[in-house]
C-alpha cells in the first residue's frame, strides 16, 4: 500500500505556543506538516517561517484558510477569535485544531459545533492531556470502580504570571484565570465525573480574585455532580497558590492523585490507594502535544477517536459560564468584528 501524504496544516498567529504544541511534534511525525503561516503584522509572520522553516507565508487569516496547499488549520489566536475563525475555517472545507478554551462562552460554541456537524470534517479542542497515556490510565482507573463509589474530584491548575499587561488578563480578548488555567480544571474534573458513570456537575459556588472589574487572576469553584458527589476546581494565574497542576478522585475504597496531568512529560506521578495498598504508575516522557498531533492526523486519515470533539467543549464552556455566573462575573464575549 502507497504511504498516505502528510497532512498539511496552517498555523493562524505567530503565538508562543505554537512551537511545542504543532511544529516541534509535527517535525517528528511522518503523517503531519506544517506549510504555512499567517499573521496580521507579515514581517512578524515571515520571521517567524524563516525561524521554523516554513515556506508559505500569509499577512491575513483569510488567505490562509484558502489556501489549497492547506489541509487543516491550527488556531491558537486569542480566545476572542477561536469561534470566529474555527467557523471560518470550516466553511472552507478545512479541519481545525483549536487551542483551549474552544470559544468564549458555551452559545459560541453550540454555534461553532452545529457548524462542525455533518461536516465531514475532524474539529478538535486542544486539550493535549486528554491524550497522554497518563490520564488515559487514570481514566481508565476510575471506570474500573478499583477506587468504589467517588465522593469527591479535586482539580487544579495555578501557575505565576505578573505580567498584567499579557492577553490572558484582557476581557475583550475573552481574557481571565478561568478561561486559560480553569479550563483544563474543569475539563479534568468533568471527564473524571464522567469516568465515574456520574453526568455533567452543577456549580454551586465560585469565588474569584480580580485583576480588574471582570477579569478573575484566580478562581475557586464547588460543584456537585448528579449522584451526588462533591467537586472543587481552582485554578490561578496570580495568587497565593503559586504552582499547583494535579488531579484527586476519592472513592469510599480508595485514591487516586495525579502530580502534574497537563505536562507529564515534564515530571509526574500517578498514585493509587486502594485495599491497604499503594502503588505509584508512571508513564513515557513523549509529549502530551506529540500524543495530540498523532490522534488529530489519525481521526482525519483514517477516522479514529476524537477524545475532544465539538460537544464536550460546549459543556466545558457551560460550567465555565456557570462559574462566572456564580462568581458574579459576566461571562466571556466573542470577537464582534
């Protein structure tokens, strides 16, 4: 059999994030390739292909997604603009690959997967972790029923970032710790709750620390699942909760606590007790981000899995409205223009 053709992606921004999370796994992935690149300001667009090696270079997002040389389209632009161009994209007859948060808030994103669906077209939210054999075994843990009934899932994700003026605190940008950090809270306490054959949680209570009158720098939620058990995310991008990134379930047999679930490549360590026992599970140091890459290019060539897809972000965008909401803060907005 012929080798299929790598597919060809386009990346829209010169973001930071795009180095580890598309063209260094793409590098080492035979069935992935990044062609090209947009930006609204080209010499920053240029500097950034010669740096990476890309050949083609777009100064507008719009020639980009039209770009027949281009298969798929990485979106990793403000949170604003997610919805904006993922539609956009889509339209074109594209798959896309978007950074988290998938949009602003969850009717953006009821907008955005009514778009996706019947489309024919792979769209993934990036939720890198998702992917990892680290979480995937701890899913798979809390499905087995080792831990018993759950009582409680923790999760949290805080780290230190002083820098007031980066786009993270900006509201018209969809900016706040809940969007960038709590994201990835409440994904993993919902997939956790959803392991546990549990549904969708409910927020009963928030509490934010402000940067600004709308925009969280920290955020602490309660929720309650359907079968009753309690959850708690917090999450942080200035607080005295400098740096935090784990996962707890408690089950009335036992624990299971995740040190770092975001980046294990960096460091981790699952740990499990159950029985009057404790053992530790540690896994490869491949990136979560390599993980990612060979899952999207998998469910496009050949129709695998979509372990984030369309309707799991728009009820990960509802808890996070719902957190806002509870904190008494409005809700992100889209881009208008």
């Amino acid at each position: 059999m012929p080798e299929k053709p790598p597919l060809r992606f386009g990346v829209l921004g010169a973001a930071r994030i795009a180095p580890s999370a598309l063209l260094k796994p793409a590098r080492d992935l035979p069935s992935a390739e990044v062609v090209a690149v947009a930006a609204r300001d080209g010499q920053r667009a240029g500097r950034f292909a010669r740096k990476h090696g890309i050949k083609r270079v777009h100064t507008g997002y719009q020639d980009l997604i039209e770009d027949p040389a281009v298969d798929a389209v990485y979106i990793p632009l403000p949170n604003s603009l997610h919805g904006r161009w993922t539609m956009a994209a889509l339209k074109a007859g594209k798959h896309v690959l978007c950074e988290k948060p998938f949009t602003a808030n969850a009717a953006e994103a009821r907008r955005v997967a009514g778009a996706a669906l019947g489309s024919g077209l792979v769209v993934m939210e990036a939720f890198h972790y998702r992917y990892h054999p680290l979480f995937r075994r701890a899913v798979e843990i809390v499905a087995s029923g080792e831990l018993g009934v759950i009582t409680h899932i923790e999760t949290a994700l805080c780290f230190p970032l002083p820098k007031f003026s980066d786009i993270r605190y900006r509201f018209d940008l969809a900016g706040g710790a809940l969007m960038d950090a709590g994201c990835y809270a409440v994904h993993m306490a919902r997939t956790l709750g959803l392991a546990a054959a549990e549904g969708e949680p409910e927020v009963v209570s928030a509490q934010p620390k402000l940067r600004g009158e709308d925009v969280d720098r920290a955020m602490r939620a309660d929720l309650r699942f359907p079968a009753g058990h309690t959850g708690r995310v917090h999450c942080s991008m200035w607080s005295n909760s400098l740096l935090r990134i784990s996962a707890t379930v408690r089950g009335d047999r036992g624990e299971l606590h995740i040190l770092n679930p975001i980046m294990p490549q960096a460091v981790h360590r699952l740990t499990v007790r159950a029985g009057g026992h404790r053992r530790v599970e540690r896994f490869d140091k491949r990136a979560s981000y390599s993980y990612q890459l060979d899952a999207f290019t998998t469910a496009v060539r050949d129709g695998g899995p979509v372990l984030t897809p369309p309707a799991d972000s728009v009820a990960n965008m509802a808890v996070i409205d719902a957190i806002y909401t509870a904190a008494g803060l409005p809700p992100r907005v889209a881009d208008a223009t």
